[in-house]
C-alpha cells in the first residue's frame, strides 16, 4: 500500500481516522480554583480576562473556526491570539511570524514546548488550535469541538453586547446531529478523501462527502443559514472547510466532483457568510494553499503551491437574506 502521511493515524485499510484530543482541560466560571490558579479537581481552569491564549495557524480549518468566535463574541480582547507559520518544520508550528521568532506572550519558538511542558511523555502530532495559559504556559485544550462550545456557553460573561447565540439551548440537539454528520463528512470528510492510501477508503469518503454537500445544499436552498435565519455553531463550522475548498480541496485532497463555484447553493451561502464580519476578514488564501500544498509531501512531493484559483468572486453579491 502507498505511504500514508501520517501512519498513525491510518487503519490496515488505507482509512484516515484522526487522532484523539490530548489536552481536554476548560476554562469555566464554575471552577473551584481562585484566580491565577490551575485546573480544580474536574479540570476547570478559572475564567479570567486577559489569562488564556489562543493558538492558531490561518490555514487550519479548525483552528478557523475559534478564531472567527473570538471575533464574533466579541472576545478579542479577552482571550490574546498567538498566529503560527503556515509551513511546519521537522519541529512542528512555529512562532516565526513573530520578532525574534517567539511568540511575545509565552516566550517560546515552538508550540511543541508548550505540549512538552504539559506532558513531557506526549508523543502524537502537536496540533492548532491550542488554548494555552499564559501564567504557566501549559496547554488547556487542544480539544477544538469543546473549546468553540465553551467560548458561546462558559465565556458568555466576557461576551460584547448583542453577541450573537451561537449554540442556543433549545436547538441543542438538532445543531450536535447536524454538526455530528458535517464533521464526518464534510470537515474530516476532505481530511479523509486527501489522506486515503487505498482507492476504497477514498473512493467511501469521497461519496460520502458530496452526498452530505448535495442533502446541506437542498436545506439551504429555503434557507438563509443552517438552522433558519440566525448564524450558528454549524455554519462556522461548515463555513471554515468551504471556504478551503477550492483551493486546497479540490485538488490536493481529490474532492473533485464539483468546485465550491460549481454548487451555486453552497458557493452564495458561503460567499453571503465570506461578506459577514468576523469570517472574511479572517481568511488567508495564501497562507492556506501553501500550508496545504506545501506540507504533505506524501501527497505533493514537490511541494509546488498552485497560483489558482482565483478568488475575486467571493466578492461578488450573494443575492441571500
Ligand atoms: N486536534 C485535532 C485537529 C486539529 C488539527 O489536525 N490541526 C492541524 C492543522 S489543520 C495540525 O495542527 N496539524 C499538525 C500536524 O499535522 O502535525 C487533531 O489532532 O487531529
């Protein structure tokens, strides 16, 4: 069978199936610890101001998604971000963008110290996005599904006025299914298309995925946003792997049924959610093809970064809402 990318993560039948989330640790009011201290007994860290920094990378699709809540909520100012190079060494994320190569707030040039400093045994890939405490510099969650549902439930003290309910009590059950079948599919579903090293796995990923776009598509046509007329969690989260799609999808993974800008449904839902405050503003095409095509040599040897596609259009009128 071919070589995988990541062999650790790749079953006897050539399937990608995602390492699990080391670090679970939450930020919440109902901690037992005083401000300035560690996890309680339950692993509640203390919600504080100023205390907790996001990690990031621009390309990462689920590091995206906590970076466009932060703008969202309102929490810029509450939780600092630390951006890392698209492109990883044989080291993993680094703070180069930064002066002097470290990141300012936690004084370290790679984000594999702040893993290593936490759990000095880890050992699985060191992964964006990572919530990071400043005061101690050991990493809370690197555990992305929980930390975007506890930025709209644990932070809501922190949030501005008239910021948006993302993950509303009464849809609860219905958003969890929905966002359930879109990671499967769709947001790993890319992950598990690209990552395949059997024509069988591919070939189950590869269905999967433009099933579940073509059913996201039939429920958007009558509506403006996943679940009605307000933005929730899932549009985020369906939003960060569209807007990659065309870029990095298409061809370095091989989901090439359709481009996004072939699926005009999706391609006016996802430019409508583009145009809105806090998810354009926050996309870097630049830095996504070049972590994609430039960091996977398994799948793009010469790790040559496409010019294309061009992305005037997501400027063009979406005619929604
Ligand atoms: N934490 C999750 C998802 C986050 C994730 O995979 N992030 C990617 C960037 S999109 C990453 O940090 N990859 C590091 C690597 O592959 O070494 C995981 O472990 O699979």
């Amino acid at each position: 069978m071919a070589r995988a990318q990541f062999s650790a993560e790749t079953s006897g039948s050539g399937e990608f199936v995602r390492q699990p989330n080391r670090f679970t640790g939450r930020v919440t009011p109902d901690s037992d610890s005083p401000p300035g201290g560690g996890p309680d007994a339950h692993g509640r860290w203390p919600l504080e101001a100023g205390r907790y920094r996001l990690v990031w990378c621009r390309a990462c699709p689920w590091a995206h998604r906590a970076r466009i809540l932060l703008g969202l909520l309102g929490l810029d100012d509450a939780i600092s971000l630390a951006t890392v190079d698209p492109i990883r060494d044989e080291r993993g994320w680094r703070f180069t963008l930064d002066p002097g190569g470290r990141d300012p707030a936690l004084g370290i040039s790679y984000l594999s110290e702040a893993y290593l400093a936490t759990d000095p045994g880890y050992t699985g890939r060191v992964t964006v996005p990572a919530l990071v405490d400043t005061l101690t510099g050991r990493v809370v969650s690197n555990d992305y599904p929980q930390l975007t549902l506890d930025l709209s439930t644990q932070w809501r003290s922190l949030h501005r006025p008239g910021a948006p309910d993302l993950y509303p009590v009464g849809l609860r059950d219905e958003l969890d299914a929905l966002m359930a079948e879109i990671h499967r599919d769709v947001n790993n579903g890319v992950y598990r298309c690209g990552f395949a090293i059997s024509q069988a796995a591919y070939d189950e990923a590869f269905t999967a995925l433009f099933a579940r776009l073509d059913a996201l598509s039939d429920r958007l046509a009558d509506q403006r946003y996943l679940m009605g007329d307000a933005i929730t969690e899932a549009d985020v989260r369906l939003f960060t792997t569209l807007v990659r799609f065309d870029a990095a999808y298409h061809g370095h993974f091989k989901c090439n049924r359709h481009k996004l800008t072939e699926l005009p449904v999706l391609w006016a839902y996802a430019r409508d959610l583009f145009q809105t405050p806090g998810f354009g503003d926050t996309v870097d095409f630049d830095h996504i093809k070049r972590h994609y095509y430039g960091t996977h040599p398994a799948i793009n040897p010469t790790g040559i970064v496409p010019l294309g596609p061009d992305t005037s259009g997501w400027a063009a009128p979406h005619g929604r809402g």
